[in-house]
C-alpha cells in the first residue's frame, strides 16, 4: 500500500523541485562541435541538407571555432576534405591539407578549445572507401590502418589534442597508438569509434565531407545494426588496443548500446548523435511540425541519461545557447 504515502507528484510540483531532483544534468561541457574544413581561403558554403553547418577553409573554421568556445563547449571535431582524392587517400596525411592548416589556424589563435580531428580515407580516396582497395575492390585492412597511423600522426603534428579513428577497421587503435608514441606523441589521446553502425542516419553527411562510396557499400567493415554483443566485443578490443574514449555511433537508433557500454566499461563514453538524426530535426521544425528546441533538448538529455557523457552534435551551438537561458 504505497499510496497515499507514496505521492511522485511532490517532487513535480515547482521548476524548482523538478530541478533539485533532476537525475540528468545536461551541459555543453560534454558538447563536441563537428566542423568540415576544405581548402582555400575565405570560403563558407552551406550544406543544404544540414542548415547551419558549413564548409569551410582554415580561416573561416577559426571564426567560428572562437564563437564555439565563447558558448562554453569545450571541443571540435574536424573532418576535412582535399584538394584531390586518389586511390590511397593520400592528402589524408598531408601537412598542408585542410585539417592540417585548420588546426594550425586554432592554436595559434590561442582558443580555449580541444581540437578532435576525424581519423578516416573516405572523405580523401577517389572510391569513397574507408581503406584502400585491392584489385577485386575489397577493402584491404591491414595496408589501410598504416595509413591511418600516417594520418593520425600528421595531426598530432599539427597539434590535435585528440585523434578520433572512424574507419573501423581492425588493430588500427594499436596502429595509431604505436606510431604516436613512436614519435612522441604519447599525450595525444585517441577517442576511437568504437561500435560504429553501418547506418542510413550518415547520409547527411556524405553530401557535407563528400564520402560517399563510389561503388558497393560500408557493410564489410562497419557494424550490422542488428547485434550488440558484437558492439561490446569491439569496445573491449579498443580499449585493449589503447583507446582512452570510447564512442558509439549513430546514438538515437543504439542508446542500448550505449548504456551497455556505459555499465561494461570505465573508459569515458561518447556518443555521435549524427548527421541524419540533425537533418530529420531541422527539418521537422521548418516545416512547422516540432518545436525545435524541446525536442533538440530531450534528444540531448536521452543520449546523455543513457549514459554518454561526451556528445558529438550538430546542435551544439543552439543546444549551448538554449541552456543558458533555460
Ligand atoms: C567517416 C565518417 C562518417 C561519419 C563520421 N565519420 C561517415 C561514414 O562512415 O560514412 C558520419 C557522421 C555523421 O553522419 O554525422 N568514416
């Protein structure tokens, strides 16, 4: 007999009781702002499937970077796209490619900002692929991750405080972590997308770095949406080859994940809600059918309360000046 006694209601009563109580504080100190960086200065075109988000060159991703860290989130996350693609990816390592330049640009304008960069060769092949190709067009692991190991490298050179690899192959955490501290990188950590889904949620995206694959699909190395044991497995195997975060991605569709990862594992967690979960929003709220704000904020506060402390999000910016006047 818990009722009368029991009333859940007397601490719904006031914003002020509701706030005493509230389980889940969403901040933009767990925020991360992803930001496309392409060649060329004084460039800023705007990706039509996600408004508000840009292509841009070092210069301008410095503009907005300081406006970033003047709303109190603590980090980017750059993706950058080449001057040319090839079959090996090549400007992927290159010290005077976008990523390279951009990130250069933000430390020397001194910003109180961690700088992520995305570990990857899709945006930078001509095939689209996240690795390199052998002659039947299959993805080669092994030849791949060396390459991503010269990649994460030159960003470290550059001087990203974190590297983040996105490619999903195998070992390439334990790649990347031997050629930094091979060259004295050992305080660069590595945020590895650990359980990363073979999803329709990144198409967005694709417009936004250009990555699509030119033929086939990413099935043979990112995950099939239907397993989670298998996510978990890769999550272990991460964190053994040295990830210090760990990140599962897209979040909306995987908060099981999540939360499973969350309760397995000590490492901190982090969660891409990505570019198709940002679209489907902003493009509700054109319309007129969501308000935009409480929806962005409760998606937020979800990914967060299923245990994600680090957030990859689109909605950074808006989600950081909502907060402040909430
Ligand atoms: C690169 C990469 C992708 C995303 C992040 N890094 C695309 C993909 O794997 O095709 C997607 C991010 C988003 O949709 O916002 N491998």
């Amino acid at each position: 007999m818990t009722f009368p006694i029991h009333r859940p209601r007397r601490l719904r009563r006031s914003e002020a009781l509701r706030g005493f109580v509230r389980e889940t504080r969403l901040s933009t100190e767990g925020f991360v702002y992803p930001m496309f960086a392409c060649p060329g200065k004084g460039v800023r075109n705007e990706v039509s499937s996600m408004p508000g988000i840009y292509q841009q060159s070092a210069d301008r991703i410095v503009e907005e970077c300081r406006e970033v860290a003047d709303l109190g989130i603590p980090a980017v996350i750059l993706f950058g796209l080449p001057e040319h693609k090839d079959e090996t990816g090549s400007e992927a390592a290159d010290p005077n490619a976008a990523v390279q330049r951009s990130i250069d640009a933000i430390r020397k304008a001194k910003l109180n900002l961690l700088v992520i960069t995305d570990v990857c060769l899709c945006e930078y092949t001509s095939h689209g692929h996240c690795g390199v190709l052998d002659a039947a067009g299959v993805v080669q692991n092994d030849p791949s991750i060396a390459l991503l190991a010269d990649a994460a490298l030159s960003h470290a050179r550059a001087g990203a405080d974190i590297v983040a690899p996105s490619d999903m192959m195998d070992g390439r955490v334990a790649a990347i972590r031997s050629r930094l501290d091979a060259n004295n990188f050992q305080e660069v950590a590595i945020l590895s997308y650990a359980a990363k889904y073979c999803s329709a949620f990144y198409g967005p995206f694709r417009e936004a770095a250009q990555s699509a694959p030119q033929s086939g699909d990413r099935r043979s190395y990112q995950m099939d949406p239907a397993n989670a044991r298998e996510a978990l497995r890769e999550v272990e195997f991460d964190i053994e080859e040295g990830a210090d975060i760990i990140m599962v991605k897209p979040a909306l569709p995987y908060l099981d994940i999540i939360r499973r990862a969350r309760e397995r594992f000590d490492v901190p967690v982090a969660a891409y809600n990505v570019s198709a979960e940002f679209s489907m929003v902003k493009a509700a709220a054109q319309k007129g059918w969501i308000d935009e704000q409480r929806i962005t904020l409760e998606i937020l506060t979800g990914i967060q309360r299923a245990g994600a402390s680090i957030i990859l999000t689109y909605h950074a910016k808006d989600a950081a000046r909502w907060l402040k006047h909430c």
